[in-house]
C-alpha cells in the first residue's frame, strides 16, 4: 500500500492555493472603453448608461463629440462584462461595451494581443467600434443598428 504523508498533503495543498490565488487575481493588462458622442452636428443630446455586475457608471448625456471612458483591470476568469444602453431622438441601443469576445474580435491591441481599447462611435446609422482612439472611417466597424424606442433596443 501506498500512502500519502502528511507532508506531501500539505505540499500539495500550498500548491492548490496558490494556483487559486493566481486565478482569481486581476489579469496583467488593462482595457480603456470609450463612448463618444459621433451623432450629427446640432443632434439632440446622447443619454450613455454603462454598468456591469459590480460597477454603475451613472447616465450621461453627451454633446456632439464628447465621451464618457473609463479603464479597468478584466479579472482572469473573463467573466468581466461592461454594458451600455443609448438614446437618441426616438431611437435607442442596448449592448455589451466590453467582454471577452468584444475584446478578442475589436478591441485588443495589434501588436501584442492583448490589452487594449474598445471605442465605441454611436452616428445616426448605428453603433460603430474601433480599437484606435479617433479612428479614420475605413477603421470603423458597424456593428449594431439603432432599435425604435420601447422595442427594448437589444
């Protein structure tokens, strides 16, 4: 028979700690998500609510050209979800402003994967994303219409 010692257990379970520790800590790279007003010049005012499970960023409404950002740390797991929903005029857009597949397909950075920017342009056409702050057009991808208010614009 074979059996484990003492020792070798409590080995084995520093190990399992520190390896959940790792895990649950913040990953190394950090993630700056902008909405910027792109709407029309004279356009009403675009009211920006972003959340996610554990933060509320409030409402805001924006002029033409400004933006609300903010930075943060995606825990490892990747469970971290950033949320938006947008008015304009009678229309509205609900949608995920950051999570790991946004991150994955528009906002890493290029040259090291990882990390980045998710910058996000709502124009009277739809919502747009980029991962370069002012974007040129041709960087612009659109990737939601706007939803007639009350449809639940999801």
């Amino acid at each position: 028979m074979h059996f484990v010692s003492t020792r070798n257990l409590f080995q084995i379970l520093i190990i399992l700690i520190y390896y959940l520790v790792n895990l649950t800590e913040a990953s190394d790279f950090d993630y700056t998500i902008y909405v910027v007003n792109g709407l029309p010049d004279n356009s009403h005012l675009l009211r920006v609510h972003c959340f996610s499970g554990d933060d509320d960023l409030g409402y805001h409404d924006l002029k033409v050209n400004e933006n609300i950002h903010w930075t943060f740390t995606p825990n490892r797991f990747g469970t971290t979800k950033f949320y938006c929903h947008l008015w304009w005029n009678d229309k509205e857009r609900g949608f995920g402003a950051y999570t790991r597949r946004i991150a994955e397909f528009y906002c890493n950075n290029r040259s090291t994967g990882i990390g980045g920017l998710c910058w996000w342009l709502p124009k009277s056409d739809g919502i747009y994303i980029a991962n370069v702050t002012n974007p040129p057009s041709n960087y612009l991808i659109k990737v939601n219409d706007w939803m007639p208010i009350g449809s639940g614009g999801v």
